[in-house]
C-alpha cells in the first residue's frame, strides 16, 4: 500500500524539483561572493536562574532559527528543536541563545515539519524532562523508530490539552522530505498554545504607554545591530527586566511557510496575542515563495492572523537561502514603516534573551 502524501490547502507548484533546485544553486554560486555575513545576531546572557525556577510568568526565550523556549502555564515547551552547529556543509552563524545542557526539564515539545533546520534528533535526545512531543500527522511512527515514546502526532485543526495549556496544529503551505524517498509523507504546521481563559475578550491596554515606550526604545536597540557584530552585550544591559511586561495567553508559532489564505482563517479562530513568525530565507523568490514567506509576507500574514506582537524567527542561523540576517530585519523595517505599524509591536529578540509576559489583571486564567 502506497503510503500517503500530504498536500496543501491550495493547489501550489513547490520549486522543489532537481532542475529548479540546480538552476538555484547556479546562481547562489555567483550570488554569495557578493553578500556581506559579516553582521551576527546580538546575544544576550541567558537568565538561567530565571529560567529554571519559573513556572508561573510566561515568558519566550529565543534560542535561534525557529527554536525557542516557552514558559506558558507552568510548562516549560520548545519548538523546532534545533541546536546543530552546521546545516549540511554551512556552518552555523551564531551560537544558540541558550547552550543545550542549560536547558530546563521540557514538558512539551512541539515540531512544524520534519526538515532538518526543524527536527534534530541529535537535539532532541540530548533535551532532559518528559518530553511530551506533539507532531503532525505522518511523523510520529517515525520518531517512535527513534526511541521516542511519548510521541503524539495531529492534523490540522486538531487539539490536545496538557496541564490546562490547550496546543492546536494549524496550516501552513509548505513542504517536507528527510530522504529521497518519504517526500511530503507527513504533515507541516503551526501551533497555537493557549492558557486556561484565553477565549477572554479583545486584550486591554494595560500599561500601554508604559509598556509601548519600553518596546520601542527596546527594537530600536535591537534594530540598530550593526553596532552588535557578534560582542555580548555588557553585563545587565538588555536583560529580561528591561523587556515590557504585557497581557499575554495564546502564542502562535507559525513554523515555515509560503503566504496563503489561510493565515486569516488562523486568526479567525484565534485571539493570538503574540505570533512568533518566519522572515528569512526567502531569497531567490522566484524558488522560494511557494515556502517561504518574504519579510513582506511576514508582515501581511500578521496582519492577517490579527495579533497584538511580533517576533521575528528564521533568520540569522543558517545560509539556508540567499538573504542574509541584516537584508531580513531591514526589509522587515522598511515595510513596518510603510505600512505605518507601530514599532512596539515589531518585538526583535536578540538570542538567550526572555522576554517575560504577564496576564492582564482581567484575565481570570488559572496557571
């Protein structure tokens, strides 16, 4: 029996074929020489103690490409678990935000699709705690081959609840393959994580001038990175508590994907508080645009899921494309401005940093 492949909401030609892919590489070949990798993502010491005993702020902590650290109703939860220092023959451009043996006990780990700068297994194994994994659907016989028991795989629209933390796989149009031969034979998404409560009314502004002052004078620190390079910050500057305190209780973690419709019906069904979405790897457009949204696309499809905060992912990792980190965040820059969305809510982390999350006093969520 032919096992099944999974398609695409919409009918999308995917520029994944050997005479595109090599047509790509043609050009990348002429392309690189001409590209500037000197500027690295800025970097913050993580706040380990923080990070280990916290179970009741929520918090985001990035550790690099779409990897991140979530604190959300007393779980500690990761995504796209990828601490690898090369993808292929390229080696990683930056350090991860927090080194893999500081990482907590994680609860729950949530994968978007099964391409490499998405899952190490590598990874994976050397992550300590329960680890609950949720997958789409297709990957989890897969990952049981591995080792992995608790291993717990969805289709779009589908739900499971963990200790009052409700996680929804939700569409993305995108692709996935690990070898030759298993192209698109599971499934690719995001995730929406949300507290106890969050179906809770449109969000108070709360502290809003406070809070946007603070997110301001915060991107446009993160934003100015040429200054950065690769130093660390001194010590005590950027540090978590100097990030805004705002109401928060259902996170989007969009995973890869091209522009399509249904980021509107995502936010449709959702009240997303912050979306953690893709801005690179998008260069060529005409081979990546099936896949990846551009910065542009970025900024469309935030608008369309209809969320209060966005944090850039998938940039400054891996030469995984032909953009580089700064083309990224100044392309994303360039149309915030154009489309006259305030600064506060364009939230740029630098790596390790935590950006600490409070519920507004009006929601009666439990942790």
């Amino acid at each position: 029996m032919r096992n099944k492949r999974y398609v695409n909401q919409d009918q999308v030609e995917q520029h994944n074929s050997l005479k595109q892919f090599k047509r790509w590489r043609q050009e990348r070949i002429r392309k690189l020489k001409l590209k500037d990798y000197s500027y690295r993502v800025p970097q913050a010491e993580p706040d380990l103690p923080f990070l280990t005993g916290n179970r009741e702020i929520p918090s985001i902590t990035w550790v690099g490409h779409s990897t991140f650290l979530i604190q959300l109703g007393g779980l500690n939860i990761v995504t796209d678990p990828v601490w690898s220092g090369q993808m292929a023959f390229q080696k990683r451009l930056a350090p991860p935000g927090i080194p893999i043996e500081d990482v907590p006990p994680v609860d729950v780990v949530l994968v978007s699709h099964s391409h490499y700068d998405h899952l190490s297994i590598a990874s994976l194994r050397r992550l300590t705690g329960g680890r609950q994994l949720l997958v789409p659907a297709g990957l989890s016989a897969k990952l049981k081959m591995k080792g992995f028991s608790s291993v717990k795989e969805l289709h779009w629209w589908e739900s499971v609840t963990i200790k009052g933390v409700k996680f929804t796989f939700v569409p993305s149009q995108h692709w996935t393959r690990r070898n030759p031969w298993d192209t698109n034979s599971s499934h690719w998404g995001g995730w929406v994580m949300e507290t106890a409560g969050a179906h809770r009314p449109v969000m108070q502004t709360h502290n809003r001038e406070e809070t946007a002052q603070v997110m301001s004078a915060s991107y446009q620190e993160t934003a100015a990175a040429s200054d950065w390079k690769t130093e660390k910050p001194e010590k005590g500057k950027n540090r978590p508590s100097e990030r805004p305190a705002v109401p928060a209780s259902t996170i989007y973690f969009a995973g890869d994907s091209g522009y399509f419709r249904g980021f509107k019906e995502i936010g449709s069904r959702f009240q997303i508080d912050v979306a953690l979405m893709p801005i690179g790897a998008y260069e060529p457009e005409w081979f990546m645009s099936p896949q990846h949204v551009s910065p542009e696309e970025a900024l469309q499809a935030f608008e369309d899921t209809g969320a209060k905060w966005f944090v850039p992912m998938h940039y400054g990792a891996f030469k995984l494309a032909d953009d580089t980190p700064r083309e990224a965040l100044d392309r994303l820059e360039a149309e915030r401005c154009r489309r006259c969305l305030e600064e506060e809510r364009i939230v740029v982390l630098p790596l390790g940093e935590t950006w600490k999350l409070t519920k507004n006093s009006d929601d009666h969520s439990t942790s």
